[in-house]
C-alpha cells in the first residue's frame, strides 16, 4: 500500500494540474464489522480474499494484513458494489477472482447486482450486470459460497440468486450468464414475510454452489454438482451428475436446518456441511454438522455435541487439504459465554473443543487470544465481555496449503493464527486478530478540533475513536470510546473556546445517550441531564462547553445548560439538522426543509430566517466556521449558502448542486471548503480555496460509496488535509493544497463553471506556489496557522466545567460555591 502510494505520488507530481489527492484509511484497525466470507485459492500460497457485507472485497497479502481492490467501483451511482455477497477464485488460475456484488434486494438498493471478474488478483476489473438484485448486507449473507469456477473448465460458472431467480450459469468465464432451467428449487425460505421493507421478505434462495472435483468429465465440464438452498422443511442439497443438465435432491439428507457451508474433501471423497436452524448472520438455537460420503451415498450424522449442549447453530467450516479427516466447525452463534470452536482428526467421529468448563464458572481455553494490531478489539471487546472468540462465525477457514495457518471471521474482525497443528499436540493456540488493512467502520460523526484533538469519529457498532494527532492516524487506537461504552455513536462535537471539551451521541434506548469528554475525547462521562428515552440524531456544542444542543433521532430537538437536564426546542423542528457558532458562545444555527435558523440565546429559542436560503427547499447540513464567529454554511439541494454575519444574511455560493456534507478545514492561505455535491465531474468531493467562487473534484477515482452518506470534515490543525466518512469503509484522509483566494466575493448572477482554471491543486510533493496575497480582514484574523490563541481564561468555571489539568489552559477557578477536583491528571473539575 505505502509504496503504491508514494509511486501515486511522484506520478501526480510530474502533472500537478488537476492531480487528485491520494487518498488512505484512518487505520482504526482490526476490521470492525462483520465479514461473511475469506475465500482461499485451493493451490496458490497465500492468495485469499475477505468479502465484507458493506465495504467491498479485500486480499490477503503475505504480511497477514489485507487491501482493499474494490475502492474504485464504489462511485456515487454504484455504491452497492461494496456488498459482497459471494466470491470465486479459479482453481486453474490464482489471478483470476468473480464477485456477486450488490447490497440489498429490496427497494433501498437501486441497482441490479453484477459479476465482477478481475485476471490481476483485483488490480483491475470487468462487470457484467445481472437482471436481478444482490444481496450481499442481506439475511443469509454468510451462506455460501454461492458463486464457483468449475475446477477443470474455467470457463464455467454457476452463481445462485436470491429472490427466487434460481441458478445462473456462465459458459464465458463470467461474461455473461443465462438460467438454469433444469434447476427448479429456488428456495422456498422467506425469514419474515410481514416485513415491510423487504429486507425480511424476500426469499433467501440459493446457500451454495460446490464442485465434485474427483467426478469424472462431461464435455470438458465437471459432471458432479451440489447446489444449496435456504429451505429446512424439505431437501436443501441438490445435485446434478451430468454437468448441470438435470438435478436431483440428494437422497437421505437431514431436510431439516439450513445449509450454511458445503466443502469437498477429495481425499476422503466427502462433503462436509454445517446447518443451523437460522439463516444467519446472527441467529440460531440448534444445528448440525454432516459427512455425506461420495462414494457409497451415505450421510452421517457428525454433530460434535448434543442434548443440552446443543443450543446453537454450526457457520464456519474448514478443512485441512494437506490433512484429509482433519477439520474445524464453528458454532455460528453462542451467545454465551462464548463461541465455540471444534476440531477433529477423524473425519468428525471425534472432537476436541476450543475451551471447555473447568467447573462452573472457570473455562479452560485452550487458546490464548491477543489484538496487538488493534488494540482496540481487547479493550473494547474481548476484556469486556465473555465473548472472546467472537459471534457470527460463518467463515473459519485452513489455508489449503498451510495446516497451521487458520483465519476466522466475527461480527468485528477476523482472527487467526500459524500454530493451529498446535491443537493436536499441547493443544493450545495462539489467536490473533488479523483484519489489518481491512476497515469496515460505518462512520456516522467526524469532528477535528483547532488546537485539539485532529480526529474524532463516531462510528456504527465499535462506538467512536480519537485521533489525538495527525501523526496517530496510522496507528490502531488503544480503545474505542468508553466508560459509557456504546455499540453505535451517531454525532461528535467539540466546544470551539474549549478545544478539550468535546461531547457525543449514542445510539440506544434505556440508558443516557449524551458523554462529554474535556480530555479532547480521551475520556468521557456521561453527561447528568440525559434521559433514557432518548437517542441518537445530532449533537452540538455552545463555543464555551456550557450548552449542549441535541437533535435526536426519535424526538424533539433538546437543550441542556450546564449539565442539567435536557428540555425541549419547542421552535425548531424534529430532526433539525444543528450547529453551534464556534466562538460565540450565545449563538446556534439550524435548519429543516426550506428553513434556516438562529438561536442568540444559547438555543433556548430559535428563529427562522425568511428568505435565506432562496427557493431551497431541503437543508442537507449546517456547518459553522470553526475559528470565526458568525460564518455558517448551509447545504441544501441547490448547493451552498454562506453567512458571515451570525445568519441574519445569506450569499448564494454558485459551481455545486444537490449537496450533501459539507466542512470547512484549514487551507494553505485560509481555510478550504469542502462539499459534496453535485459538479462538474459529477457527484463528486469537490474543495474550493476561493470561497466557493472555483471548485475542484479530490475524489478522483477513489470510491466513497454514494455521498449522500458520507461524513466530512477538513484539518483544522493540518492545511489541506481532508477526511471523508464512508458508510462501511472507514475514514479516508488526503492531504494536497489548493490555490486559490480565500474571501472573493462570490455573487448570486454569474453561472461560475465547477472547475475553474484559477483554481490547480498540487500534491503534496509539488511545492505551494500560493502567493500570500492580501486577503479580506475576516481571513487575516484567521491566518492559516496550526497554533491557535488560548481561550481566554480569566473566567471562573462554572459547575461541571473543567479547572484544570494536564495541558489545560482555561480558568483554573470555580464559580461560588464549586470548588475545583481532580478527576485524573488531566482532566480537574468544578463540583
Ligand atoms: C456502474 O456499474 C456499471 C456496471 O458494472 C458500469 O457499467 C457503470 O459504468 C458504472 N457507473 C459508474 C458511474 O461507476
Ligand atoms: C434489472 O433487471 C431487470 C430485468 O432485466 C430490468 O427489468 C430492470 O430494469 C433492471 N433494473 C435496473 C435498475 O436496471
Ligand atoms: C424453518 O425456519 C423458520 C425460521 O427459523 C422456523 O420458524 C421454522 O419453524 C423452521 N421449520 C422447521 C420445520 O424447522
Ligand atoms: C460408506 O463409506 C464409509 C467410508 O467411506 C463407511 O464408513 C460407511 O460405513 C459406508 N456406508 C455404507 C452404508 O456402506
Ligand atoms: C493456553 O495458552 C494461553 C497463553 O497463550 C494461556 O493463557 C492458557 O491458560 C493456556 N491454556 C491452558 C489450558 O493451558
Ligand atoms: C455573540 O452573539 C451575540 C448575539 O448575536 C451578539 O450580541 C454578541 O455581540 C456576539 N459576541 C461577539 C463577541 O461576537
């Protein structure tokens, strides 16, 4: 990756004109979310891919960390490429890997899915769009695999739809592909047909597609087929002897469960299968796992436990091709206290577990269990709850040319390790997480503080993280946000004049969802005047940290004062999206629908300011100026509107449609305004150095998935240094300069062209050649400049506010009658 990039960079360098940014992950680390599927190529040492449910297909390189190959598929218009819903490799060719790709059957994905096929092991790709949907975040999702290469004709795929459109057949190595007609089962299996959505009510369909490489021949094709279906009343495993003309269901099987894996041990000529009585990824109570024997027609029932003990569901399931009668089997979901995991040396007659009970409550594990790449996972995690080894494992794999090598994946990370032979002799592994490079983080907050912490990130299921620095945005954090630990964050903000204070929103019913941290989000507390009813929406900050302004997602917008309790903004809107000014402590901003608004009473009450945002009629996002008091922007579907003085009056910012996020970040001469939105170069990042009077596409080919969820922010500590929330991809940051001449005047009449030629980025290779010209007095106040003026501190705190600490340099007294406690070295407070 590194090296890749510097390359990038010296190329962009000899042609700066118009030169995108090179963009890179925020490295939280470890993966983050739920990984359906790792697909080992048979033969090739080391060639294997991680397909993930929302952020794409990644390949494993020989360092045990992962990259991703398919960013650039992720445009705006395409952004369901990054739901994965099964993968192929072609045994006769390690460069060659297909994709089903897609993210959603119902309505809430537009598109048809497509096969993705690539003969550089994912450097380059070719589609081909299927008439039907894809479902790779779909229920089920961890079945699999659903797509496969014939091993002794590559020209030969079968994918298995969902949504009742059966089995699908390409005879052009994935070019294009025509129904099975002989395959009549398409799955009878609908998880909920009440719902609504469609996302619980569409049929599941087809589980797998699994080649009998030892059957003999059929015209060049292998003649021996089995095909899974999500069905548990019926058969659920088909088969074809004459090369997919005709098929049968299998004789004997349990026809109960649903077939979560099929894998063929040619030595032994078996199938292995795990079943569950759920579809998956995240249910089931009982299972099973069987050995059908090829070669006299025979199923056996190898369960590794039974009666009481049996209370969940088998996923995950690998064996060891160096080893034949050697394999592991994973529950899919133990709930408590923890998964289990199986092997057995004997063709599944016998097994031994991964822990075991010791007397109740001790556990013997026979595994030791470590996250030194991302430290986060232990702390936040695995040393929080019986869980270690993880849920939702539908994929536990042995690398085919390696027994020793084993990788499993969870609901947050992949784990593994190179002792797994180790089970058989002291019977004690050593489990590592192993997802580094993969980051699959849905990020819902982005805020970086002038004079603080670089970047905070709120984040789906793994809470939020800081960034204290720019220099840390390389390194796993040693925790995700906690103590109140959260699955999901949905906002971040920060108190412009009090650069440590910061505050942030949960996600979940029952408890406080509002923490603030004046450690700059090293620690929190939860904040006193939060209900329980409440939860997540949007948050923000009074410049001076006393008021908190809180947009919920499922109730009126609230205030609170001083750690009290928080009480309704009977003048906005629910759902309003809210700002607070960054330097006046006494002003928020708003807006709903067609509307702006104002608040100069610290948003007890809020104003609409009629006619500020012309025939607008849908505010995406309100931001304000994150070191000068009174400027705001606004985005709407007719692009940006900018205030500078506190909302009263607004100028049209011309170049860019249909906006979404939008953020101010330092620049090289002034700060920069990034938007997405809709320019020139299509819906795209674009980034303005004049005001918005030129704008520039930074995107480039990089993917962020559709922009209307994507978060955004710029550096206010590092010039030109820009982060893009992606919806299951992680944070990315570039880093370049922009010339242009902060402060033009930007006017309503003329139609500016989206990419001027006043306006070139560079990288940051080439040198700046932005001339410090004199700007307007507003930007002089505000130079480009990392080092930013204290707060001013002659204040006594207020009750609650913080007094002191390690690096602190507000008001180190209290307000009658509080006196002024330690917390912890950095953080003192008025109590
Ligand atoms: C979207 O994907 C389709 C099919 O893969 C492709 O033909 C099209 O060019 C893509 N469009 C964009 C904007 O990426
Ligand atoms: C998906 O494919 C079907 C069948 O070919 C077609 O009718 C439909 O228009 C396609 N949908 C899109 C969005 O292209
Ligand atoms: C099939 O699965 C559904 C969903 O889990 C369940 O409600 C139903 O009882 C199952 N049927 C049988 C016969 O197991
Ligand atoms: C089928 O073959 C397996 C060994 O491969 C053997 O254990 C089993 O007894 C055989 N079953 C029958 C019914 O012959
Ligand atoms: C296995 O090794 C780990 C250390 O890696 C240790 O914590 C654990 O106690 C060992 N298990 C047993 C049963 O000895
Ligand atoms: C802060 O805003 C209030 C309300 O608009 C205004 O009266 C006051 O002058 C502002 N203070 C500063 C320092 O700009």
């Amino acid at each position: 990756m590194k090296c890749l990039q510097a390359i990038q960079l010296l190329l962009a360098a000899a042609a700066p004109v118009r030169a995108a940014f090179s963009w890179q992950n925020v490295k939280i680390g470890g993966g983050g979310g739920f990984i359906p599927g790792i697909i080992f190529h048979p033969s090739a040492k080391g060639v294997a891919y991680a397909r993930t449910d929302i952020g794409g297909l990644y390949r494993l390189s020989s360092d045990d960390s992962w990259t991703p190959v398919t960013d650039s598929l992720a445009t705006n218009e395409n952004w369901s490429t990054w739901g994965v819903d099964a993968v192929a490799l072609d045994p006769a060719d390690p460069n060659k890997v297909y994709a089903a790709v897609g993210m959603y059957t119902n309505s809430w994905d537009p598109n048809n899915g497509s096969i993705i096929r690539s003969s550089d092991q994912g450097a380059t790709w070719a589609s081909t769009r299927l008439p039907f949907k894809v479902g790779g975040n779909m229920p089920g999702r961890g079945l699999g695999e659903r797509l496969a290469v014939d091993p002794k004709n590559p020209d030969i795929l079968y994918f298995g739809a969902r949504s009742g459109n059966g089995l699908w057949k390409s005879t052009d190595g994935g070019v294009t592909f025509t129904k099975v007609s002989s395959f009549t089962n398409a799955g009878t299996y609908i998880a909920d047909p009440a719902d609504t959505n469609g996302y619980n009510s569409d049929i599941m369909g087809l589980a797998f597609v699994t080649f009998d490489s030892t059957s003999e021949l059929i015209n060049g094709a292998t003649s021996r087929i089995f095909v899974g279906t999500a069905d548990n009343i019926t058969a659920s495993v088909y088969v074809s002897e004459d090369a997919g003309a005709s098929w049968s269901a299998v004789p004997g099987q349990p026809a109960k469960y649903f077939p979560h894996k099929c894998r063929l041990q040619p030595a032994e000529k078996a199938l292995y299968l795990t079943y569950s009585d759920g579809a998956g990824p995240f249910d089931g109570t009982s299972g099973g796992v069987y050995r059908y024997d090829l070669t006299n027609g025979t199923w056996k029932n190898i369960t590794p436990v039974s009666g009481g003990d049996l209370y969940y569901g088998f996923g995950g399931l690998g064996l060891d091709m160096q080893k034949p009668g050697t394999l592991v089997v994973a529950s899919l979901n133990s709930w408590w206290p923890d998964a289990q995991i199986f092997r057995s040396t004997d063709s599944g007659a016998t097994w031994s577990p991964i822990w075991e009970w010791a007397g109740y409550p001790e556990m013997r594990m026979y595994y030791g269990i470590t996250t030194p790449k991302a430290p986060w996972i232990d702390a936040g995690f695995i040393s929080q709850d019986s869980k270690r080894l993880g849920w939702a494992i539908e994929s536990l794999e042995i690398d085919p040319v390696d027994s020793d090598h084993w990788l499993y994946a969870t609901g947050v990370t992949i784990f593994g390790g190179h002792d797994l032979t180790k089970w058989d002799t002291v019977h004690n592994v050593s489990i590592e997480s192993l997802a580094d490079g993969i980051e699959e983080f849905a990020v819902l907050g982005l805020a970086s503080v002038p004079g603080g912490s670089e970047l905070l990130a709120a984040v789906g299921d793994d809470n939020g993280f800081t960034f204290k620095t720019s220099d840390s945005l390389g390194t796993s954090p040693q925790a995700p946000w906690m103590t109140p630990t959260w699955a999901t964050s949905t906002d971040v903000d920060y108190a412009g004049n009090k650069p440590g204070n910061v505050v942030r929103i949960g996600n979940s019913a029952g408890s406080p969802q509002v923490a603030v941290s004046s450690d700059g989000g090293a620690s929190w507390s939860v904040h006193s005047g939060a209900g329980t009813a409440e939860y997540a929406g949007f948050v923000a900050y009074s410049a001076d940290a006393d008021t908190v302004l809180w947009s919920p997602g499922n109730s009126g917008v609230l205030r609170s004062r001083n750690q009290g309790t928080f009480t309704a903004v009977a003048s906005l809107p629910s759902g309003a999206v809210i700002a607070s000014d960054k330097r006046n402590n006494t002003v928020f901003y708003a807006g709903s629908g067609r509307n702006f608004y104002r608040s100069t009473d610290a948003g007890s009450t809020f104003t609409a300011v009629s006619g500020a945002l012309g025939s607008a009629t849908s505010v995406r996002d309100v931001v304000a100026h994150p070191v000068v008091a009174g400027e705001v922007l606004v985005s709407t579907n007719e692009g940006l509107f900018r205030s500078t003085n506190f909302g009263v009056s607004f100028t049209k910012i011309n170049g860019l449609t249909e906006t979404q996020h939008i953020a101010f970040g330092l620049g090289s001469s002034g700060w920069n305004i990034y938007a997405l939105g809709v320019g020139a170069a299509g819906a795209k990042l674009y980034v303005s150095a004049d005001t918005g009077a030129s704008w520039t596409d930074i995107q480039g080919s990089q993917g962020f998935g559709t922009i209307s969820s994507c978060r955004l922010v710029g550096s206010s500590n590092v010039a030109g240094q820009v982060y893009v929330g992606t919806n299951g991809r992680g944070v990315f940051y570039a880093k370049g300069t922009v010339s242009g001449q902060p402060g033009m005047t930007t006017t309503t009449s003329s139609s500016t062209s989206a990419t001027s030629s006043t306006s070139s980025i560079k990288t940051t290779l080439a040198t700046s050649s932005t001339s410090t010209k004199t700007t307007t007095s507003r930007w002089t106040t505000s130079t480009a400049s990392t080092v930013w003026p204290a707060p001013t501190n002659t204040a006594e705190s207020e009750r609650w506010g913080q007094c002191g600490g390690i690096g602190w340099t507000g008001p180190t007294k209290c307000k009658s009658p509080w006196q002024c406690k330690p917390q912890n070295d950095w953080y003192h407070q008025c109590l």
